[in-house]
C-alpha cells in the first residue's frame, strides 16, 4: 500500500471584519511514497496558494525557516554557501 497523504480544508465562511460569505471545503490529495522534502514543501506551497497566500509570502515563510535565531551559524551558512544568495545578502546578515 503506497503512503498517501490526505489533506481537508472546510472554510469557515466568515473573513476578519465578520462578515459572512459561502465557504468551501477542499480535499487535497498525494501519493508519497518515497517523496522527497520537496516533493513535501512543493505539496505544501500549493495548499498554502489556494488558501491565499502569495507566492512571496510562502517563499518568506520558507526562508524564515531557514534563517532564524533557532539554527546555529554554521548551518545557515553552509545553506547560503550551497544555494551561492551572497548577491542577494545584506551586508549586516551573516
């Protein structure tokens, strides 16, 4: 039996200012058998789009996973190294 991830998302039809509109409900479906951590992330970005979420915040959010005060300096860098971002670097960061 193949590893198969299900996701169910119900709206609940009501936006921040309280105002009521008709809601949905969406089921997301994909095998993972042997699914790489980006097969995951890509799984996740397009759930993340039909809620809403732009692609720049996701891409944000991803980072930040990244990048936080929770990961040693070593580890970060070994990313930024990997990924060659020295052109798009602060120069106060890292």
């Amino acid at each position: 039996m193949a590893d198969k991830l299900v996701i169910n998302v119900l709206s609940d039809a009501v936006d921040a200012l309280g105002e009521h509109y008709p809601g949905y409900e969406a089921t997301y479906e994909a095998d993972m058998t042997h699914q790489s951590v980006h097969s995951w992330f890509k799984i996740f970005e397009k759930v993340l789009l039909a809620q809403g979420f732009s692609s720049h915040v996701i891409q944000k959010g991803c980072m930040e996973l990244a990048f936080n005060e929770w990961r040693s300096k070593e580890s970060m860098q070994k990313l930024y190294d990997e990924y060659d971002l020295q052109e798009f670097a602060p120069s106060d960061k890292l």
